[in-house]
C-alpha cells in the first residue's frame, strides 16, 4: 500500500530525524537518491550514459534547491556538464552552491541558452510549501525547460502544485518523473497535480521511523486488494456470497439497468433480484437474474442495495433508503438527495457521484470539485455522513469518519470515459458490499477492480461498458495471482 502524509505531518518528521541525525545527513540522502533516479533516467537517452550528458538544475530558495545543487554535484563528479540556474541568487543553498562548483558544476550565464541544449532538467524552484504555483519570474524558466526536449525530473514534487491537496493553482512545471523523499505526499497520487508528477519514483530516507502511523491518503496495490477480495467457500451458498438488489433503468435508459446487472453479476454476486421496468431487457441478457416489478421492499431478500442507474423519475430511492441494509447510491438516484434521510440511516451509504453530480450535492460550480477534488470528497462525506466515491481520473473513496485516510485509485484509463462505465461499477461495488465488505473496502475495491477491467478492455483502443463489465472476471484473476 502506497500512503501519502500532510505538509505538516512530514515537516515535523523530518525535523525529528535531523535533529537525531549529523548537519546535513538527511539533505544527502536526499541527493544521493536523486542523483540516482537522474543516472537512471540519462542512461535510457542518447548518448546512453552519465559523462557527457548536459544537466540543468533550476534552483530555487529553499531545501529543495538545495537537494538539487547536490544531486548536480554527484553527477558533475561522474562527468556530466552541470548548470544550475538560480532563480533567487542571493538565497541560493550556500553549501550546495559550494559542492556543485567544487565538482565542477557552474552557474549558468543565460538560463535559456543552457535548458536549450539540456539532456535533463532537475526541478528544484519550490518545496511542499509552495502555494499558488510559480512565481511570475519562474514562469519563462519552467516553460523553456519544458519546450527543451529534455527530460524534466522534479524533486520532491513539481514545482507549482499544491503538495497538500494535489491542486493545480496557477502555472506549474509538468514534469516526466518525480523523485521524492520519505513518503508520497497528496499531490503525487491526486489529480490535476498527479498528472504533473509523471512516474514517482520514493527515496527511503529513513522517514518512516517518525512518520504517524495514520496516513493522510492512501493507495491499495495488489495484494491489499486481493486480500480484500470475497471468495466462496465450500460452505458458500448464494445467500452467503451475498444478493444484491438493484433498483435502475427506466423505459427511457432500459440498458444502464443491464449494465448494472452485469457489473453485479461479473463481480461474484450469489445472485441479483432487479426491481424496475427493464425487467425484459434484464432478464433476455442475464436469465439468473431474480426480476421484480416492485416496489423494493417486496422483492425479496438481499444483503445490500444499488438504486440510481438509469432510473429517470422512477421510484426506489426513498424505498431503498428505508431498509436496513447497505445501499449505494448513483446517478439519478443522487438527484435531490436528502441530506438529513442520509445521515438517519444506521446501515452504511455508499454514494458514488462523478464531479458534476458532487457539484450539484454541494452547490458548487463543477469547476471547483474537479481542482479541489480532496477538499470536495472530504465535504461529502461529513455533509451526508456517508462514504463517497468520487469517481474521475483518480477515483477517490472517503469515508464519514475523518480519522480515516482517504483512498486514492488510479488503475483507470481515460477509456473508461464511455456511457455506461459508471453504471457497471455500481454493480460491481455494490455485488462488494452484499458479499460483506465495508463500504470503504467495497468502494476502493471496486474501483480498483473497474480501472483494472477497463485497461483489459480497452488495450490502449476505444472499448464499450459491456466489454469492461466482461472483463471484470479476468481483472480478478490478475488481482487474485498477483499477476
């Protein structure tokens, strides 16, 4: 599992680990493994190696030049051509500035002569606390280096974004790799600022010794969802496997009820009982399925409920709302919500918007949730008392109670942005929580099982919701053997 801790969280971290340590130790290590990654990174481009490259280092005031000016020196030392560009000379890292010159670095006389004809440019203009994005003088620096060819490595984050909050305020440098220290911070597995980073690479700088033991954010990998994954037993029997009931479709969008169904059926449900007017279109694509005119509390047993897909104007909600057992909540059923019948509940509420339909929950412009999608996902939560999934490039799944980290899932892909995806993850989710799993579990299971299926399905071409809910099953046995 990948975790991320707060600006705060990591600064009173490391000042604890320095003052156990030597002046100067943590900042070391900190190069060593940035002068690492680089190497790496040179060794993969023409000419193939470390001496001869041209490094650009783009330095700014605080630590995080100062981790630059001593990586330029590690790699000045194996024989790279080295130039710092110090965007604030006077409050440069004196003892970095020192050991790049003594290793044969320079400071560069014309910043865009010198990233012109760079190999690799090394990040270091901001910190985590840099707020806003850059400056107004970094700006024509950070757009040469970016238009150069060169590869962009940032140091700890990219400069610009909120380390916080992954928010993008403002101009910021898109980098092709990260390196950062200790732990992941939010921005590295958030979007917008996520896609900035590109691939992150995490120096052990012996953090972890000091780091709260409760993440801020944090991202499942294979094994943790695999050891999540319900899996029958000889003793199973459908009921125990779970049964989902499914309130969606409408005469209008009969085939988000057949998606829904799918996405159930894919993810292990025992069995599906639906409940709307698609029942003919249901039951012709899925003969298992238990269908039923209605109302639901009359359909029969289940372990957990998913109203919403496709419904229309159609009932359910309030019926689903009622019972005593799991229910989540998307789409049209998500229209209207009434806050105060969320929070009565004593059975788990699982709500699942995408960024227009959170938008619309918290009465505020879509632009806001999509650039502050943490602070949006965390207010949902609190206002509904209820566990949200925020679907989009980065899903993310937060739960009522604050002292629990946020869940982060980026297995997706932009294909995935077809009509009916959103309606065979609700299935999928839902067949989660009727199997037994918390609300929490069955939303980040359930994403990282869609964006896993969604990748099978598409393979890099355009794909279709019915071929990702048919992809599932092998997203699973890729989880499950670890593959």
């Amino acid at each position: 599992m990948r975790t991320a801790y707060s600006v705060e969280t990591v600064r009173t971290a490391e000042r604890e680990l320095m003052d156990r340590l030597p002046d100067g130790v943590l900042m070391q290590r900190a190069a060593a493994g940035l002068a690492a990654a680089c190497a790496d990174l040179l060794r993969r481009r023409a000419p193939g190696r470390v001496y001869g490259a041209r490094v650009v280092l783009l330095v700014g005031s605080g630590d995080n030049g100062g981790d630059a000016l001593y990586a330029g020196a590690r790699l000045a030392r194996r024989g790279a051509g080295v130039s710092a560009v110090l965007l604030a000379p006077g409050r440069a890292h004196a003892p970095g500035l020192t050991a790049l010159l003594a290793a044969g670095g320079r400071v560069a006389d014309d910043p865009f002569v010198a990233t012109a004809a760079a190999d690799l440019v090394i990040d270091g203009i901001t910190g985590i606390g840099g707020r806003g994005g850059l400056r107004p003088d970094a700006v024509p620096v950070a757009r040469a280096a970016r238009g150069s060819g060169a590869v962009v490595v940032a140091v700890d984050l990219p400069s610009g974004v909120e380390a916080g909050s992954g928010e993008v305020v403002g101009e910021a440098l898109r980098a092709d790799a990260t390196v950062t220290f200790g732990t992941y911070k939010p921005a590295h597995l958030i979007d917008p600022a996520r896609e900035y980073a590109g691939a992150v690479r995490l120096v052990d700088i012996g953090l972890g010794a000091v780091l709260l033991s409760v993440p801020e954010l944090e991202a499942l990998q294979h094994a943790d969802v695999a050891r999540l994954l319900p899996v029958p037993t000889g003793e199973s029997d459908k009921y125990r496997r779970g049964v989902l009931g499914i309130v969606a479709g409408s005469a209008r969008y009969p085939g988000a009820a057949v998606l829904a169904v799918a996405g159930a059926l894919r993810g292990g449900a025992g069995a599906v009982r639906y409940v709307g007017p698609a029942g003919d279109a249901v039951i012709a694509r899925f003969p298992e399925a238990l269908v039923h005119a209605g109302p639901p509390a009359k359909a029969g047993r289940v372990q957990a409920w998913v109203v919403g897909p496709g419904l229309g104007d159609e009932p359910g909600v309030t019926d689903a709302l009622a019972s005593d057992v799991p229910v989540l909540i998307d789409a049209d059923g998500l229209r209207g919500l009434d806050a105060a019948a969320v929070r009565a509940r004593t059975a788990p509420t699982l709500l699942t918007p995408h960024a227009g339909e959170a938008a619309a929950l918290l009465g505020i412009p879509r632009e806001e949730v999509e650039s502050a999608r943490l602070t949006s996902v965390r207010e949902l939560a609190a206002r509904y008392g209820a566990t949200v999934l925020l679907k989009g490039s980065t899903t993310l799944v937060a739960s009522p109670d604050p002292s629990e980290p946020v869940r982060a899932n980026a297995t997706g892909t932009p294909w995935l942005a077809t009509a009916g995806s959103g309606d065979v993850l609700s299935g999928l989710t839902g067949s989660l929580l009727a199997a037994g799993l918390t609300a929490r579990d069955a939303g980040s299971v359930g994403a990282y099982v869609h964006g896993l299926a969604g990748r099978l399905a598409a393979r890099g071409a355009p794909t279709s919701a019915e071929a990702v809910a048919a992809s599932v099953p092998a997203a699973w046995r890729d989880i499950a053997s670890g593959t």
